[in-house]
C-alpha cells in the first residue's frame, strides 16, 4: 500500500472512530468549487499481480451440510442479514460481532426468539479475528463500514474460511489485489454480496439477454441514484460513527457502483468471454451535501464549513475490449427519486428498469412494448430464481426480496459445492471502478486503463448462465 494512501486511511479510520467531523476547513462558497481539505486524494497505480496463484474461476469447494456463518457488522444491514440468514436452510449462525455491544444483544435476540441457539457474542474491535480464527466456521458474512471489508475478508480466506462481504468489498486497485491473490492463494469462496443481481427485473432481463431477446447487447447503463443525506448527516441512529459522510469528505468519483454495475456486467459477460478495458469518469462539483448542512445546521455550523470531496454526480464510462460501453451514475446528495436504471441495449432491442419498467424490439423499437406483449414477454422469461424462491422471499423481504434470493443461493452453492455466482474477480473488476474513477475525476476525466483480474481466464470462461436451486 502505497504511503499517502495508508495517510488517508488512518486519517479515515480516525475521525470514524472518533465521530469528529474535520472542523474548521474552509468551503468557499455553495456554487464555488469545494477546496480540498488538506487529505491528498488516493493514488491508484496499478500494482504489479501476482503470478503464482492457482485461478479460481469456476472454483468449486466440498460441500458443507450446514453453513456455520459468523456475522460481523450488526448496524443497519447486518441485523437484516441475521434475520433473513435464519431462515434460509441449512444455515447456523455460530459468532456474531459489532462493536456496538447493544447490536451484538439485540441480534442474539432475534437469534433466540426465533427459537434458534444463541450466538457466541464479540464486542471488541478486533475481535472478528477471534472469530476468523474459529474452526467451527465455515463462512465470514460482513456488514461493516467499507474499509474493514478487505481486511477482514483477507484474514478470514487466510483462516480457510469462505467469505461473503458487503458492497462494495474493496475501495483501492491494492485492495482489489488483495482480495484476488488471496481467494488464489487460499483457493476460499469470496461473493460480494451484490444483492441487485438477484432483483426480479435484473433476473429477468439476464434470462432475456441469455436467450437473444436483445440480440447482442453493446452498452448498458446502472447507477446508485438514492438521496442519502438525512441518513449521512444523522448522528445517532444512522451509520455508525457516521462513517459513510466521513468517506465523503475524503474521496470523490463513484464510491459505490457495483449495485447498477453487476447485473449490467453479467448480463454483459464481464470476465466471462469480454472484461473491461478502460474508464473514464467526471463528476459535478459539490452542492448537495453543503446546501443541506446549511439548512439543516446553520451557516455557522461545523457541517456546513466542512468540505467534502464528495461530487454529487457522477458518470463513469467503461469501455470493454470487445467495444462495448456500460455507463454509470452515482448520486446521493441531490433531491431525485431512487433510480439504479439498469438499461440494456442491444442490436434487437432495449430494456429499462428505472423510472418505469419497459421493453422495446424490433421490428417495432420505436415504440415501447404495451402492456399485455410487456407482461407476456415478463411471464416467458421468469428466471427460474424468481420462480423457484420468488414467493419467499417476497415474504421475507430485504429489498422487496432480492437479498433472500441472494442469500439463499449462497447458501445453496456452498452446500452443493457449486461455483458461487459471483467470484473475486468479479468483485475486484466491479470495485476497482471505485479508485480508478476518482483517479479519472481527478486527472479530468482522462481515461484509466482497468487491469485484467483474472489474469487471461475471461478469453475460456462461459457467461454466467441461467442457475437455479434445483
Ligand atoms: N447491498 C445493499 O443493499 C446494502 C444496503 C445498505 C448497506 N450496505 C452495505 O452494508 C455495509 C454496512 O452498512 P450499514 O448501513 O449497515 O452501516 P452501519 O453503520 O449501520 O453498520 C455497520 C456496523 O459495523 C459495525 N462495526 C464497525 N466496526 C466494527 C468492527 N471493528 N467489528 C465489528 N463490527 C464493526 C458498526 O458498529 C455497525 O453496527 C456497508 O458496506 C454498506 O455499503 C449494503
């Protein structure tokens, strides 16, 4: 890890364990642009892979009877997974940590209310290293802020565990690295946990593209439009630590694309047959998160004299080797109803899933379908997901029920000892857009060469195809 890099991570870690805002840093106007605030942005060059590692793509391990998880992180999403967890077969949750110990009570509540043994609690700051270290665990499952994610996914595939970690899972090209070399080196699972890929409409539209509905598909558009700054500015109840305003301060470009980049990139069959090549990226200046602080707290308010590096828009373009585009967004500071797009479009026709649900073909691709061919054309390609846990995980919910799918075909692999959906190389490629899109933004939108994770194996690999729970 390069030195300025390690600064700004301290520097990070400190003021999310600490609360503080940076105070006193000077923004010189609403409209002007932002000044940095005296952290030097991360660089990203691209650090030399290793060359020894054995790959794991299309990785199967033994099949585990039951799936003994430690859970760490219990905040917002963590405690959601506990629930959802416990009501997917063949699943027992033997550790649970956060350093929130009323986290750590109240998921272990809801482990024993349901009738299930109590999980071995953790409160310490480091103590999801004891529970890596267990051996009567199968898989890490993580819900901590960003930049624990690859520290811990590292150390607990280095303790032969499986692991499954929040989005996005790496934040710097090394950390990409990291989470590569160590999935080869340890021949361990690791799935981001990239949940949008299991959303009803992105299922169905990967059945489409799988079946040639959209001919060849050559661009594709995702984001993360989703206004977060009450939940960024609320001090208690909200993230912990408010870390995720403190990321904002520090870092610029799209810190969190992989929600509108995964179905889009497996529907496009990133490392599977194509990888991505370059990006280039631009983001507006800050307004949004100033604007907000200054109606919320006051001209004279810390929040408002902070400075956030933090562009409220911004567009990434990839560029795959086979010539194809996929363009994404991320903005969650400016008053806009959520949208993750997910646009396709090929030589046939085009899907939409933001603001409203549509289809348009040839011969006829001027015009949307109506609503019968519409519902017609849904109906024919329900992803056999959809169709096998759909109800389910409607009823248990998490995202209208995409997270109970996602979870429950985890589960369903490691218990079968199938390939998981999502391997590491897929996490780096989605993650990496996170450093080398601010790498972009900050050399004026020129373009960044994106390595080739799987070290080649994207010229042999099939596309991810069409699995089920059968
Ligand atoms: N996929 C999705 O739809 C989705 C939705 C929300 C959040 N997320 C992701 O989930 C992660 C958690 O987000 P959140 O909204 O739950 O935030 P949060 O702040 O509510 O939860 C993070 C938890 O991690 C705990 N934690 C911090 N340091 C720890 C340590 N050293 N050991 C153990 N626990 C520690 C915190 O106390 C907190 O309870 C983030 O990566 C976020 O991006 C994903």
């Amino acid at each position: 890890m390069k030195s300025n890099e390690n600064n700004s991570r301290r520097r990070f870690l400190k003021l999310a364990a600490s609360g503080s805002a940076g105070l006193g840093l000077a923004v010189n106007s609403v409209f002007g642009q932002v000044l940095p605030n005296g952290i030097e942005a991360e660089t990203t060059e691209l650090p030399v892979s290793g060359t020894k590692q054995k790959s794991v793509m299309g990785l199967c391990c033994e099949p585990l009877k039951t799936v003994r998880i430690g859970l760490i992180g219990l905040g917002m999403r963590g405690s959601d997974a506990v629930r959802r967890l416990m009501q997917v077969e063949g699943t027992e949750i033997i550790a649970i940590a956060d350093v929130v110990e009323k986290n750590v009570k109240d998921a272990n509540k809801q482990i024993t209310d349901a009738g299930f043994k109590a999980a071995l609690e953790f409160s310490g700051d480091e103590d999801w290293k004891k529970i890596c270290e267990r051996d009567d665990i199968d898989l890490i499952y993580q819900c901590t802020p960003w930049l624990l994610h690859t520290p811990i996914s590292v150390y607990a595939m280095k303790h032969g565990k499986h692991a499954a970690c929040e989005v996005p899972s790496a934040v710097t090209l090394q950390e990409c690295w990291d989470l590569v070399n160590t999935a080869e080196e340890t021949q361990r699972h690791f799935m981001m946990l990239e949940n949008c890929c299991y959303d009803f409409f992105e299922l169905n539209t990967l059945n489409m593209a799988r079946n040639g509905v959209f001919g060849d598909i050559y661009h594709a558009e995702g984001a993360y439009i989703h206004d977060l700054r009450w939940l960024k500015f609320m001090k208690e109840g909200g993230y912990q630590n408010m870390w995720r305003l403190e990321y904002s301060k520090l870092h610029t470009g799209n810190p969190y694309p992989t929600h509108g980049l995964g179905p889009v990139a497996q529907i496009m069959g990133i490392n599977r047959g194509d990888r991505f090549d370059y990006l280039t990226s631009v983001s507006t200046n800050q307004f949004g998160m100033t604007l907000y602080a200054k109606e919320k707290f006051g001209e004279n308010s810390p929040e408002y004299r902070q400075a956030y590096k933090l562009g409220d828009m911004n567009t990434t373009i990839v560029h795959s080797l086979m010539g194809k585009t996929i363009m994404i967004q991320h903005d969650t500071t400016s008053p806009r109803p959520y949208s993750r797009i997910h646009r396709i479009s090929g030589t046939k026709g085009m899907a939409a899933k933001w603001p409203v649900e549509q289809i348009a073909l040839e011969p006829n691709a001027h015009e949307f379908l109506k609503k019968d061919d519409f519902d017609a054309l849904i109906k024919k390609y329900e992803h056999p997901l959809a169709k096998q846990i759909g109800e389910k995980a409607k009823k248990v919910g998490g995202h209208g029920g995409m997270d109970f799918i996602m979870d429950y075909r985890l589960i369903y692999c490691l218990r079968n000892g199938l390939p998981l959906d999502q391997d590491v190389y897929d996490a780096a490629s989605w993650c990496c857009v996170v450093p080398l899109s601010e790498k972009s933004v900050l050399n004026r939108g020129n373009s960044i060469d994106i390595p080739d994770f799987t070290r080649g194996a994207w010229e042999k690999a099939e596309p991810w195809p069409i699995v089920t729970i059968e």
